[in-house]
C-alpha cells in the first residue's frame, strides 16, 4: 500500500440501507470534511447531525445497534468493507486506507434478518444460550457461604470465554451457518464449555453435551477457522470447539453403552 | 390485593437483574424492559472490581472500615444506614456472584484475590481481569435467562420506559413504554415498578457513558413529581482515554496494580516519554499525596489533573493530557490482572501501554446523584421503587471505585424484595389506575413531536448541551457559569418546540427515541445546574473556587429536586442526612505514608 502524507479532503462513505423487514434494499452515499481519529460510529453520528446524501437529497439518520462504544457491550457489528466487525473500533483512517477508492461501505450482518438500515435481529444466539443452559444452575441467591477452592489455572482458562460479547461476528463470518444446517455457532459451544468447566456448572455438563449433539450442532462445524480469525475478543474458538466436540463425542458413546 | 405481585423492572443491568432474580425467586410474576438486550447494558463497561470486606490478605479489613472509607470518601453526605447495610452484605454478595461461575482472579491457594481501590488502603476489591462489570452482568443475565426459559420472567427488549402510570391517589399502577421497533405506545399494569436505568452521562455530551445513559426514566418520574437527590454530584473520573465519540474509561485497577501518573516536569519537554528520566518526571499524586499516593480518590485525583494541566500549565505538549503508566509492570501481571484494558487503549489510540505510556484527561464517568429512596429503596412515588446507579443512596458527594457494582446489586437485592412486600399489601386498584390517560398523553406528546414543522435537529441541541454542561457543570464550578448553563438549557427548551426530526418514520426511528430523551435530559439538566448553584460549598466532586471549605452547618444536607409543572421549572429544597453511625470529621488524603 503506497505511502501518502497527503491529508484527504473528505470522508466518502456508501451506506446499504432497508426502511423495514419487508421493503427492498437501496444505497446512499454520504461525504464529510475529513477530521483524523474518526470511527465508523462517529461517522454514523454526523450523517444523524446532517442527514444529506451527496446528491443533496435529504435522508434520514441511519439505523444501527451501538452503546457502549468500546467493544464491549457487542452491539455494533457490521460489514464494514465487506467485513464483520464491531464498528466502534473500526477507525476511520484505517479503513480509508483498505479501499481502492477511499470510499467506506457499511451493510447489515448478512445472515441475520433486518431490521432496518445497519441493524438486523440476533436474538436466535441468546434462544442458543438456552438450548445449552449456559449458566450455574444455584440452589438459590440466599447466603451460602464461599464457592470451592479453584485452582488459578482454571481461571485462566475459563476468563477469556467470559470475554464473548455475544457479537455474532463468528457466525456470521461462519460458513455452516446458515438457514440449511441450522448450526448453533461457534458462541454458544465456548460457552458451553464455559460453564462445562465451572466446577458447580459442570453438574449440566452432560445435558449440554447432549444438546450439542445431533442436527444444527457441533458436527455441523466444518473447521473453516473463520470464527477464531474474525472474533474481535479473540475467544480461542476453535480451541472450544475442538474440545467440545471430544467431549460431545465421548458422551455419545457413554449414552450409547449405558442407555 | 394481587393473588401473585405483578412487578415491572424498568434496566436490564446490575441493579435491574438483581432485583428481578429476588422477585423470581420469591414467586412474583416479573416483567423486565430494556432499550438493549439486557447483555449490553452499561453494566458490562465497568471494569475494575467490585468491593468486599472479606479479609482474605490477612490486613485485618472488616465491613465497618469499608463502611468507614465509603462514607468518608462520599465526604458524609450519604445517609449512612444504607451503607452500612451494604458494606454488611458485600462479603455475602461476592460468594454468591463466585458460586454463579463468574471468573474472578484467584489467588495460588484457590481463594479469591482482591486488589487495592482508590479511596481505601485495604485490598478488598475482587476482580475479574479488568473486565468485571461484564463478567458481573453475564452472571446475572445467565441466572435471569434460566428464570426465563421456566417462565417466571417475561423480557420486553428494545422497550423504552416513558412514564409511569399512576393512579387518582398518586399510586403507582404500572408503566407506559414504546416498542423501538414498531414505535408503538403501550400501558403495562404492575402492583409496583422498580427503575434501574443508570446515570446521565450522556447530558454532558462526551463521558464515558453508553449511549442510553441519558437519564431519561429518572427524569420522567422527576416530571411526575419524584425528589431528584444530590443531581450536582457528578463523578469525573482522573483517567480516561479522550476520543471522538467517547471518552472511554482506563480503569482506576490500572492504578491498582502500580501504574503511576505523572507529567515531565520541565513544561513541554520534547522527549519521548519512555526517555525522560527518573528525576525529570512529576509524580504529582505520589508528591503531593504520600499515603495514598495514585489512589485518591477519584475527585481529588480529577483536580489535582486539572490543576496540573490548567494552573501548573504542565499538560503533555501543552495538551489537555497527563501520563498513566504501567510499562514498568512486568508483562505477566499487566496479561493476568489488566489486559482488557490495555486492549482497549491499543485498539483506539495505536500505541502499545505495554511498552509507551498512556495519555489520559479526566472524563464525566458516574451520577452519584438519583432518584431519592426511602431505606426500602422507594422514592416518594409509592409503588416506584429504584435501586443502582438511578438512585441517589450510597456514594453521597463521591464514589469509590468498585463501590458502584456492589450497590446495583445490594439495591437491587433490596429493591425486590421490598416491591414484593409492598405489592401484597397494596390494594386493588379502581377502573384501569390511570393506565387509559397516560396512554393518551403519551401518544400526544408523540404526535406532536413526529409532525412538527421546525428547523432544529436533535442531534445538534444535545452537542450544545453537553458542551455548556462541561463546560460549566463538571470538575470546576463558578456560580455565574452555572446560571450562564441555565440560561442555555432554558434556550435550548424553547428550540426544542422548533424542532424537526429528519425521520418521521413510525418504524425503529432511532431519531425519534433520541429526540424524546432530548427532552427529559433537558430537563433534568436543569436540575443538576440549580443544585450546584446554590450549594455554596465544596464536597466531594462539587468543588467551586469561590467556596473552598465543606460547610456541614449549612450544607450536610441532601438536596431534594422537584419539579414546578406550573414554572416548568426545578425547585431545590434540602433534607436532613443520616449521620448515626460515625461521627463527620475533616476528609484529606494528604497525610504522609
């Protein structure tokens, strides 16, 4: 990529908008004096400051998932470029630089239904969640004491599990999900072990396993690796599902003996 | 008398789920609603632990001393028996949030670790990387989506709160919210409601807030005629990372674990930081505070940044800017104790914290203020009840760190069961309890604002507004700046009326939420100006040069916003605090080690 110092003029940005679910999708382009140090939300800011397209016709703010800002809350993901990420954290600068005529384009998500302009309905990984149970079945909130004792090193693997912020970038960016294979996604199964290796969670671990089982889950992967690549809190993705899928297995055939 | 308490939780963050897992588990049929899927709360920006007197490195901490350093660190304005009771339950409320699988550092032995917080010279906070209100928020929201799929909980995600309902008698009969999807204005009835919806960062434009930080719930309950407490109080925190968007928090646990903050001393040396020496750096908060050396607490730090950068004229390149640096931490401590967000400073700025330090300024972070709430967490509405970062109880004149997470739950855990209790003893209502006519004046207020034919853009008043409110309302108050700021906010009131949204669609118009949070921010803006205008004193966060001392005499007393629907206009009054526990002293940081 050459090397220019010269500063650009503008922002040129091409945004694929839809009104709602059911109306067709259409293009509009937007161009802002250039200023350093931009993201993709803050450039979604100034087209609600002053919603003109660059035919000068007047438009409407566009449409998107944000709140936190930081890549943490998982809200913002996107096709940015042609790729999924969190578009908080997609600088501006970086982008211009990507593309061969320095003009950005943004698009909803592409397996997930629209909503309207850049935001689109991800609910069917928190429905995943439940088919997995992902979470510490506890007798109640009432006050019993101290957990066990946990070795560090459980910890260190159980944390960075912790970090999905539930983004579906993974899945999106996943080739076996889709609507044919009805693949849960590389997010739910990290968790799934997330709560595997809780030493109170572990008491499911057999029920989640047998979830995984079967139609839309773990064997559906086909070891594309795109998850692990794209995933902006770099979960060890295929670590999890390499290690799942062991488990799921073992426990196919324990099922398969005992049953 | 409901056979089975209906209650409605307006936030799906700490305080809200909490609250809702009480209720659920009680029995009570619960409906939670939420802008965003409860999972992206604000709740899961936190970041550097949360605050428990468990005594686990052998310092001899206990809960009084927590009690002690919170209400010393709040400069005695909280009312001091809520304190006390949560600093009680935080040992309680850490195993439990331990036994729901959160990820806390742990020690060799397989204990739980803590970390030193500012304000306090015990290490009593645990931790989860620096990432802790997220592991925290997932915690509760994996508990409240197995209440879910029992059927005990119904979720109303993507749900705004606009009002509550209430009934001839003033009672609180449910709520009236807005589907964000299909615009559509709905009346939801409740034996009794609790708001858990946040701060109002977002009034002051840039802050470290997410985006529906806006106070707009509390506002509207404030309009109904619920006290507004302590709306001056607003945390600005030392160190955050200034940005285009946001300014995104670095958290006090950088500090925690050794980071230091310092300035060259010679004004606007060209070397690179990681080259300037030893003996040519300004540990300004290690020199001028040696026992609690980078952890002040955070007020004291915010001024001594600003003093540093505006009087000392000593900013990084004659920048708004001061150095925090944590290169000199080995890199296996920065990976297991910090590395969330040291990610977050290379992601948005490009350098690396590991090896450069970072550049940071204070930013608006935290609403000590609130909602006012009985002991019960009830504000004088009966039937609204509030808990977390919506009320005001806790945190007084300024918040510890890792104190914030410990009172979402602990409010929250009052909170729901309190609104249960109420609920079975509640009689029924008469007709629909109001439920028709707020529904009517809502969807008026919906009309007017789609069809009106005017020239201001919302986006653009709220600019205007955060940069009066920073300008005038935040580290440093003069009381002419903050009539100035009053003036402005009454302006930009009547350029509301001209207002004209770009979007008129009735289909997740987001322009339209936004210009109906507009609104109550306006509000309730107001409110924060006045209080801070007529508190001649300095406490905590509220600092004014013109009124260095604290004055108890005159003002150890919470103020109580109300609103004047005749003057459309905020009116300050002041209520005796509770003090019966430890006697007010002088609060200062600056005593040698």
């Amino acid at each position: 990529m050459a090397e220019t110092k010269v500063t650009p003029k503008s922002i040129k940005v091409e945004v694929k908008r839809q009104a709602t679910p059911e109306t067709a999708a259409f293009v509009e382009k937007f161009e802002f004096p250039y200023r350093s140090g931009m993201n993709i939300t803050s450039l979604l800011g100034e087209i609600a400051m002053a919603p003109v397209t660059t035919e000068g016709k007047q438009t409407t703010a566009v449409t998107y998932d944000s709140n936190c800002l930081e890549e943490i809350c998982g809200s913002c993901a996107m096709l940015i470029n042609g790729k999924a990420r969190m578009a908080c954290s997609a600088l501006v600068d970086k982008l211009m630089a990507e593309t061969k005529d320095g003009v950005i384009s943004l698009a909803p998500l592409s397996k997930f239904p629209v909503v309207r302009d850049l935001a689109v309905d991800r609910s069917v990984l928190f429905e995943n969640l439940k088919k997995v149970q992902a979470w510490v079945p506890i007798d109640g909130s009432y006050d019993l004491g101290p957990g066990p004792r946990q070795f560090p090193q459980i910890q260190e693997e159980r944390y960075p599990l912790s970090n999905c912020i539930s983004c579906t970038i993974c899945m999106e960016v996943c080739p076996q999900f889709n609507e044919a294979t009805g693949f849960v996604g590389a997010a739910t199964i990290a968790q799934a072990k997330l709560f595997n290796m809780d030493p109170a969670g572990a008491v499911l671990k057999e029920e989640r396993l047998r979830a995984l089982a079967g139609d839309g889950g773990i064997q559906e992967c086909g070891f594309a690796q795109n998850c692990v690549q794209a995933c902006p809190k770099q979960l060890p993705l295929t670590e999890a599902i390499s290690d799942m899928g062991r488990d799921v297995f073992v426990q196919q055939v324990k099922d398969f003996f005992a049953r | 008398m409901a056979a089975v308490p209906k209650i409605i939780v307006v936030g799906g963050g700490l305080a809200g789920l909490s609250s809702v897992i009480k209720i659920a588990e009680a029995g009570g049929k619960v409906d939670l609603f939420s802008i965003v899927p409860v999972k992206r709360s604000h709740s899961v920006c936190a970041q550097g632990g949360i605050n428990a007197a468990k005594n686990l490195k052998g310092e001899g901490d206990d809960v009084f001393k927590h009690f002690d350093d919170t209400i010393y660190g709040g400069d005695f304005l909280a009312n001091q028996t809520p304190v006390k009771n949560m600093t009680a339950q935080g040992p309680a409320i850490i195993d439990l949030l331990d036994r729901m699988g959160v990820p806390f550092n742990r020690t060799p032995e397989g204990l739980l670790d803590f970390r030193r917080f500012g304000g306090t010279l015990y290490h009593r906070t645990a931790f989860a990387g620096a990432t802790t209100g997220q592991q925290l928020l997932y915690a509760l929201d994996e508990q409240v989506r197995r209440f879910e799929s029992e059927g005990k909980v119904q979720k109303y995600e993507g749900w705004e709160f606009l009002s509550a309902v209430l009934d001839e008698a003033g009672v609180c009969r449910g709520i009236c919210a807005m589907d964000l999807r299909t615009m559509e204005v709905k009346t939801f009835h409740a034996d009794a409601i609790i708001i858990c919806t946040g701060g109002n960062g977002a009034i002051f434009g840039k802050s470290t807030n997410s985006v529906v930080c806006t106070g707009s719930a509390a506002s509207a309950l404030y309009q109904q005629g619920a006290y507004y407490s302590n709306g001056e109080f607003i945390q600005v925190h030392p160190t955050a990372i200034p940005g285009e968007d946001k300014l995104r928090l670095m958290s006090e646990s950088a500090r925690g674990e050794g980071g230091r903050v310092w300035v060259p001393r010679k004004k606007g040396d060209p070397r690179p930081a990681k080259t300037i020496p030893e003996a040519d750096r300004f540990y300004f908060l290690e020199e001028w505070y040696p026992k609690y050396g980078n952890l002040v607490p955070r007020d004291i730090a915010t001024r001594a940044i600003h003093r540093i950068v505006y009087q000392e004229d000593l900013g990084i390149d004659g920048q708004p800017m001061v150095y925090l640096d944590v290169s000199h931490i080995d890199r296996e401590t920065l990976e297991k104790k910090i590395e969330g967000i040291l990610e977050i400073y290379e992601k948005f700025v490009g350098e690396d914290p590991h090896e450069v330090p970072m550049k940071i300024f204070p930013g608006v972070h935290y609403t000590m203020g609130g909602l006012w709430v009985d002991f019960n967490q009830m504000t004088n509405i009966p039937g609204v009840f509030a808990a977390g970062e919506s009320d005001y109880s806790i945190h007084g004149a300024n918040r510890l760190g890792a104190n914030s997470l410990l009172s979402c739950i602990y409010g929250g855990f009052v909170a729901g069961p309190q609104a249960m209790l109420y609920a079975k003893n509640l009689p029924a209502q008469k007709g629909d309890g109001g439920a028709a006519k707020e529904e009517v004046r809502q969807r008026e207020f919906n009309n007017i604002l789609l069809q009106n034919e005017g020239t201001e853009n919302p986006f653009k008043l709220w600019r205007e507004l955060g940069d009066t409110m920073t300008r005038h309302a935040t580290i440093i108050r003069y009381n002419a700046g903050l009539r100035e700021a009053d003036e402005k906010i009454v302006d930009l009131l009547a350029r509301y009326r001209n207002i004209n949204l770009s979007d008129k669609s009735a289909w997740a118009n987001t322009s339209f939420a936004f210009a109906r949070q507009l609104y109550n921010m306006l509000q309730l803006a107001r409110v924060i100006v006045q209080g801070a205008e007529k508190r001649d004193e300095s406490r905590g966060a509220h600092y004014k040069p013109d009124f260095t001392e604290r004055n108890d005499e005159k003002f150890l007393k919470t103020t109580m916003g109300s609103y004047d629907p005749i003057a459309d206009a905020p009116v300050i009054t002041y209520e005796e605090v509770d003090t019966q526990w430890i006697t007010p002293r002088p609060r200062r940081y600056d005593a040698s080690a």
